[in-house]
C-alpha cells in the first residue's frame, strides 16, 4: 500500500516527474522519414519514367494517346489499343470478382458452419500468394483451351451477331475475355480477403438488430451487413482494380498480343503493362524503347485516374437525408 | 464474484431498499391463476457450449403486464430473455432443453419459424443500433418493408404513431430524412423502440434498455414502458433495482442461472420470502 507518508513517492500528480518527451520526439521523426520516403521513391520512378519517355513525348506529343496504330517499322506507335485492352480486361475482371469475392466472404463470416470457416480461410489466403506466373500457365495450358472448345465456340455459333461475341475467334482461345477471366480468378482470393475482414468488422449489434425484427438470412445479409459495409466493399473492389489494371505476367500470356482494337471480348488484344514486358527486352531502336517508357507512364496514369475516380464515386454514395422520400 | 459485487454497487450504491412507486405495483395488477400467460417457461435449461447458463428454470410471465428480470450481471437474464424470442439460437454452440410456450403454442415447435416468432416478439437491445445507413423513417419502417408492406398511407401512418408511442415524434418530425445515427444517444434508443413496435409485435423484450442512456432520457423510457403495459406484454431486464421497481408488475430474481423467486414486484422488494432476494434486493449480498 502505498502511503503518503514514504517521502520517496509523490503525493499529488503534480509532484510527479516531467513525462520524457524524446521518445515522443523519435516516434514522429521515424514515421516522418518513412512517409517521406513513398513521397520520394514515387518522384524517383516519376523521374526515370518521364526522363525515358521524353524522346516520344516531343516527337509524338498528345496525339500518343488517340493514335491506334503501332507499327515498329514506320515508327508509328499509339497507346490507345493498350489503354482500351487495360480498360476492359480490367471491367472484365472486376465484373467476375466482385460479385464472386464478396459472396465468398459473406458465406464465409455468416453461412459457413463455424468447422468450415478457418480452413476455407487459409485456402483463399494461400490462393492469394500463388504467383502470378503460374496463373498465366494454368490458363494458357488449362482454362483457355477448354474456353476455346466450349463456351467461345458455343458463344460465337448463337451470338456472333451482338457486336461483343463476333467472330472469328482465334484457334488458341487467346482473346481480351480470357485475360479478363484470368485476371478475375487471381484477384478473387485478395478482394475477398479484405471483403471479409470488412463484413467481420460488421457489428453483431446490427445483424441482432435485423434477426430482432424477423428478417431472414437473407435480409439480415442485405440491410444489417451489406448496406453498412458497402463503402469497406467498394474500396476492397478498387484494391482489386489496382491489381488488375498492373497484371503483367498471366495476362501477356493469354490476351494474344496484338494492339488493335476490336469490339469482340473474343478477338486478341493487349494491354499497357503486357507490352512493356512483351517488347522491352527486344525493344529495337531508341524510339521504340523510349515508348515503352512511355507506355509505362500512361498506366501510372491511368492507374492514378481510375483510382480517384473510384474514390469519388465511394464518397458520394448516398447517404440517408440526401434523397427525399 | 468481483462481477456480482460491482453489480450490486451499480444498482443500489447506499443499499436502500426500493420503494416501489405508487401505481407501479397495484395489487389489482399481482399475478393470479386466471391472468393469461405470455410465457410458460418449464424446465428450461441453456447451455453455451459446455457451461449451463440457465439452470430448469420454471416460470410463467404474464401477459398485458410489465414483468423484470434481475440479478447480478452473468446470473443468465440475457440469456433467459433471448429465450423468449430464439435469438440465442444465433450464438454458435448454443443449445436448450426444456419447454417454452408461447400463448399456449410450443416456441421450438418443429413446424414453428424463427422468423416469424421475432416478428411477434419484438426486441430492444443494451445498445442502440439503428441502421446508419438508414433514414429516421427508413429504420421505423424497416420491419413492414421486410414484410412486404408498401402503402404508401399506412406506412406514413404507422410512422408517425409508432413514433409518437416512443415519445420521439416531437423531436424528430421534422427531420424524418435524416439518418437514423445521427440522433443523441437517448433518440437513438426510443428511435430503436420504435423500429420494434412498427410491426406491432405482441410482446416487448427489452435487454437493459436504458443502460446507455442518462437520467431524463432513462425516465422517457420508462414512461414509455408504463403507457405500453396496457397493450403490450413486455419484459425487461434491467441492471437497476430502482427501475424494476418502479416500472414492473412483477420481477423474477436470477442468480447464477437459477430463478431463485418470481412474484409482484412489491413483494419481492418489500417482502421476499428467499434469504438470497433478500440479500440482493437489500444491497448485501450473501
Ligand atoms: N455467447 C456466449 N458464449 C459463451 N458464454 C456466454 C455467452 N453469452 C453469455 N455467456 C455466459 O452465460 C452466462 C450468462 O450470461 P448473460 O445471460 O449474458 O448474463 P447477464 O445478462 O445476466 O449479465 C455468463 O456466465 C456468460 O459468461
Ligand atoms: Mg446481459
């Protein structure tokens, strides 16, 4: 016990010793540095990629980013078939995962019986660090052969006249639709990871308050978990947009590299960052390298653009008061 | 232990004994053999996984009346309560024995629906949990949606009503499009107790709705509580002595998960026939 009477103690919070504040100080200077660090590191990379693509960007100027031609021998390169074929393997991508990744996570933090939760877990989780190479494997010896043979060719014979199915469909199967599949099935376990993490982060308050007025699982999932989650949600989708607009690897493998646009899913395409790793290594002449370099910057650019305008779109979600009923 | 003495510290700091109020208590409202029954509890045993939370616990709660639970907290009056409208069957593990009907008609019947059994039990939680999402009137009318209600009339109609009931239609009418969270604490609460009786259930639970809550918005509720006994079956657990007392017209006594006495709240205050409601209604506890 403690008594005021030991002359070695304080008796009053005021006889206590001045707090030591250079710990306080060292906390903020190392967070400092690693902050500035980020800052840095992405003016660096700014450096190097506009240093590289300068050459292109004199001779080119804006019109770089309309021009739909690439043609390596008349010196005539455009960025618009890469833009467009990113652009669209990534709402191909986005379209499949999201719906999948978040109904995942649902059956994961409600439905699954409690025994089946952790295992199912730590399957997606190891999914997740499956590297992309070996996707790009899977679907070129695997999935795109049997997306050939079955749905393309099913697609193409009772669709081909709605513009998106026309054919005629490549022999290997390689088209903007199975890039697109490919990079849906590598961002899934990441987007429902995190889409998980998020409905846990639900209070069980507000699933008790919906089960309280009779609602079923189905309408619990849908006014208490999903309506309260919906902002987590959308950002765990444009984390799963990042992703997909940067797949390299798997994606050069099965898009069919080739920089035209078509409006068939089921025609070859390209994107900004399969080209860089398709053509750099053999990149002949300056200008060819130094549009790469600038191929480079435009998916950083893209990337930036999409990211903000996803950010605005989640800010703006409607909350209750904005709307008359 | 460290739990039961900070219970009986919360609720009676100098260890009067509770003057029931006047009203709250009248004989003509006690308990007799032709009152209609809510709830025949028999035999009802909970178990969370391996411990017993409530232990055959026989007791049968009068309908058109306010009955409260007390006890020190972990003595199983959530549990009980959540009982009485299967929402402990959402905790996983959890299981029971034993009977309760419901106006005579088995809870756990096997043609019997969760579901449907929550909208004739409505309940109102230690915490307030609106909807945020949600608009004032959205999370009123949120349980007649879910049943499939869309009269525009009725549903305006039901609103203001059932607000008013809840004593928040004064404060809050002209601001119905807001959202639910971004009313006070106390709002909040009687916003939620309005959401509940929206569907019109036939019976109240409440889990220590006032816990959260300072004292003028505590004594909105308990008024609300008085005006609703005419209509309404409701049970309420509650932390504090003084409000069993001055809200209900009967109160069960649980301790680790045993009725211990069940009676009209006056004389479970006044008179208790068991040592150990003595002890805790008294403020010792033994
Ligand atoms: N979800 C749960 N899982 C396991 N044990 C629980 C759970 N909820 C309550 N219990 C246990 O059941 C007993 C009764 O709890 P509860 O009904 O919440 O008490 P009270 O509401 O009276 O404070 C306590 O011993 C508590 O630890
Ligand atoms: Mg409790």
């Amino acid at each position: 016990m403690i008594t005021a009477s030991n002359p070695s103690l304080p008796a009053t919070a005021a006889d206590l010793p001045e707090p030591k504040r250079w710990g306080d100080r060292l906390f903020k200077t190392i967070t400092f540095l690693s902050a500035a660090m980020v800052g840095v590191g992405f003016l660096l990379v700014a450096y190097v990629l506009i240093q590289g693509a300068w050459p292109a960007i004199k001779l080119y100027g804006w019109s770089f980013l309309s021009n739909t031609h690439w043609n390596p021998v008349t010196d005539n390169y455009g960025a618009l078939p890469f833009i467009v074929g990113t652009l669209v393997t990534s709402l191909i991508a986005l379209l499949i995962a999201v719906p999948l990744s978040v109904g995942t996570a649902i059956f994961l933090t409600d439905l699954a019986p409690l025994w089946m939760r952790q295992p199912l877990t730590s399957v997606i989780e190891m999914l997740a660090a499956v590297p992309s190479v070996i996707w790009g494997l899977w679907g070129l010896f695997v999935l795109m052969p049997w997306l050939h043979d079955v749905p393309y060719t099913w697609l193409n014979k009772h669709f081909s006249f709605i513009p998106l199915f026309a054919g005629p469909i490549e022999g290997s199967g390689a088209c903007i639709l199975t890039a697109g599949i490919i990079v849906a099935i590598m961002i899934l376990p990441i987007v429902t990871s995190v889409s998980r993490e998020i409905l846990r982060s639900v209070p069980d308050l507000q699933r008790e308050a919906a089960y309280g007025l009779g609602a079923t699982r189905w309408e619990v999932t849908r006014i208490a978990v999903l309506s309260y989650a919906r902002r987590g949600l959308m950002g765990a989708a444009v984390l799963g947009l990042g992703r997909a607009l940067g797949e390299t690897m798997a994606v050069t493998m099965v898009v069919g590299n080739s920089p035209k646009i078509h409006a068939s899913l089921l025609q070859p395409g390209w994107t900004l960052a399969s080209v860089i790793a398709n053509q750099f290594g053999e990149a002949s002449g300056e200008i060819q390298r130094s549009v790469l370099y600038e191929i480079g910057l435009v998916l950083v650019g893209v990337t930036i653009l999409v990211n903000i305008g996803a950010l605005i779109l989640i800010k703006s979600i409607e909350t209750p008061g904005s709307r008359r009923t | 232990m460290s739990d039961q003495a900070k219970s009986v510290a919360d609720s009676s700091p100098s260890a009067p004994t509770p003057a029931p109020q006047p009203g709250s208590a009248s004989p003509a409202s006690m308990p007799s053999a032709k009152a209609e029954v809510a709830f025949d509890i028999q035999d009802l045993s909970i178990f969370y996984g391996k411990t017993q939370a409530i232990k055959n616990v026989h007791l049968q709660i009068p309908a058109m009346s306010v009955t409260a639970i007390i006890g020190p907290s972990g003595c199983g009056k959530s549990t009980a309560l959540r009982a009485l409208n299967r929402m402990h069957e959402l905790t996983p593990g959890a299981r029971h024995t034993g009977k309760i009907l419901m106006k005579g008609e088995d809870l756990y019947g096997p043609h019997v629906d969760a579901t449907v059994v929550r909208r004739r039990v409505g309940m109102v939680f230690q915490k307030s949990n609106p909807f945020p999402t949600l608009s004032i009137s959205e999370n009123v009318l949120v349980g007649l949606r879910l049943n499939g209600v869309r009269d525009k009339a009725f549903l305006n109609q039901r609103l203001e009503e059932s607000l008013r009931m809840s004593a928040l239609w004064d404060e809050v009418k002209d601001s119905l499009n807001r959202p639910g969270t971004s009313l006070s604490g106390g709002q909040q609460q009687r916003l939620c107790i309005a959401r509940a009786l929206a569907v019109r259930p036939e019976i109240l639970l409440m889990d220590e709705p006032c816990s959260a809550l300072d004292p003028i918005a505590t004594a909105k509720v308990e008024e609300l509580i008085h005006a609703l006994k005419s209509q309404y079956t409701v049970v309420i657990v509650t932390h504090n002595m003084q409000q069993a007392a001055r809200v209900s017209e009967n109160t069960a006594f649980f301790y680790m998960g045993s009725l211990i006495e069940f009676g009209p709240t006056e004389q479970i205050f006044m008179n208790p026939k068991n040592p150990q409601t003595e002890a805790y209604v008294s403020g010792r506890f033994g």
